[in-house]
C-alpha cells in the first residue's frame, strides 16, 4: 500500500470503471427515492 494518497489517479481509475459499467447512467423514466441520514450528533446521546 502506498503511504501517499493520490487522488487524481485514483479518481481517473474509478471513472474509467464507471463509465465502462454505466454505473453512473439513469432511465430518466424511472423514478428513485434517496434517503438522506439524519444529522450528526455533535453532542452526548443521553
């Protein structure tokens, strides 16, 4: 494993895939929902 990180090949990598995949495509017919996680707590739960 490489002790720096670089994000550009990295991103170009994974673009690649998913564009070979059409991992990134949607039927603009098909209706999705997203669910959306509810805020950080930044304080003590109890």
């Amino acid at each position: 494993m490489d002790k720096k990180y670089y994000p550009i090949e990295i991103e170009e990598k994974w673009a690649k895939v998913w564009s070979e995949r059409s991992i990134n495509n949607s039927d603009a017919n098909e209706s999705f929902a997203q669910v959306i996680p509810p805020p950080n707590v930044t304080g003590t739960l109890h």
